[in-house]
C-alpha cells in the first residue's frame, strides 16, 4: 500500500499534517536547499508532539559528501528520536554508505535531474539503510515524471523492493501524478509545493489540498490491492 509523505517546515504545519492524517510527517526546510535541515529543538518537538500517531522523518540537511560531516550529523539527528532520516546522495560517494552504517534508520535520497546510479541500491541495503527514494533537486525544471521514464521509475522500485529497502518517489509531485506513480508500487509518495497555498513550495500548507492528495492515494492504493487478489 503506498502512503502519503507530506513535508513541513514548522510545528505549526506538523499540527496541520498529522490532523489530516499523513502517514509521514517530513521535516525539512525548503529555503535552506532541496533537502534543507530544520533546527534539532525544532525536531525533537515535532517528534514530541507526534507521540507515535504517525511516522516522523527529517532531512539531514544540504550535506557535502564528507564521511565523518554526515556520520556526526546523522548521530545528532537520531538524537532527536526521529524515526527516519532522509541522507541526499548528491554524487556517488561510497566511503559516505560505509561511515553511516548501522547509525540509524536511514532514507538514502539520489536525484532523477543529477544522474543516478542504480547499482548502489546494493551499497544502502548492505550498510543498513532502511530504504531509498528519488526525488529531484531542481524543483523549477520539471517533477520526477519529467525527468525520468515509468519503465525507469519501476525497474527502481523493483530493484529496491528486492533488496528489502523501502521505496518513495518524490520530486515536484502533482495531484494529477498519483495514479499512474501508484500502479508503480512505492511505499510512498512524497509532497511539498502541491500541498501549498499558491505555486510556490515555501509557502504555508493548506488543509484541502494535503487532505485532496490523501483521499486520493488512500483510495488508489485501495484499488490496486482490490484488483491484485
């Protein structure tokens, strides 16, 4: 069954997400790049708050590849008692998968618009990582749909499936996008601008539109899985 990841910036839009029943609740700060870090106190409250009523994941923030700045980075985020934390991968850089092993339940993004490596889906579920996901880091040069081909999309969900990682698709996502990314299969579908007031993807969340793209995934997902048995 896919789910619905809706990014936040605040306590404030985490309020707002959780009563609208996202099933992950995804802290970032889009001001602050692609997968901009919201301050730990900001987190840990989130996580607070939460108290277990859906799942909570929070980006590590615009990182250089640097093994020991994003193993003591990913330490201080697991500190927060987030449940997930989103690494980008914006080169292939393997001694980075090796110094984060084992250091928490790790989200290993690559990007659909920076060139992607396949083969190391392999890397992340040798060293523990929890699961992957695409997204793309240009958010003004088209969604992952433009960037990337179905037949690419699944043959990266199926990949990851088979190794046991967890999948989610992300990328300037659109209500329109959903049904044709659930007959992929990923665990998740992940949004920021199509959740926001306006066009722009650093304004405030709005209820309708979070709640719009929840009914809908809710109710595909339920299709899909009527339809396979």
């Amino acid at each position: 069954m896919t789910r619905l990841l809706a990014s936040v910036k605040s306590l404030t839009e985490a309020h707002l997400a959780l009563a609208c029943g996202a099933d992950i609740i995804d802290l970032k700060n889009p001001e602050t790049g692609v997968l901009g870090a919201l301050p730990l106190d900001t987190v840990a409250r989130v996580v607070q708050m939460v108290d277990r009523r859906s799942m909570v994941s929070a980006t590590l923030g615009d990182l250089p590849m640097q093994p020991q700045i994003l193993s003591e980075a990913a330490a201080r985020m697991a500190a927060t008692g987030v449940d997930f934390i989103k690494v980008g991968f914006f080169n292939a850089e393997k001694t980075c998968i090796a110094a984060l092993a084992g250091k928490a339940r790790l989200i290993a993004v690559l990007f659909a618009d920076r060139g992607y490596d396949f083969s190391l889906l392999a890397d992340f579920a040798d060293a523990g990582f929890v699961g992957v996901m695409l997204d793309t880091a240009d958010k003004t040069n088209g969604g992952l749909r433009s960037q990337m081909d179905a037949g690419t999309l699944q043959k990266f969900v199926e990949r990851a499936r088979s190794l046991g990682l967890v999948t989610g698709l992300a990328g300037s996502l659109r209500l329109e996008d959903v049904p044709d990314l659930i007959k992929l299969g990923p665990d998740y579908l992940g949004f920021r601008g199509a959740l926001c007031a306006g066009t722009e993807r650093n304004r405030n969340l709005d209820s309708s539109r979070l709640s719009a793209l929840q009914n809908a995934i809710q109710c595909l997902s339920d299709e899909t899985i009527r339809a396979a048995s």
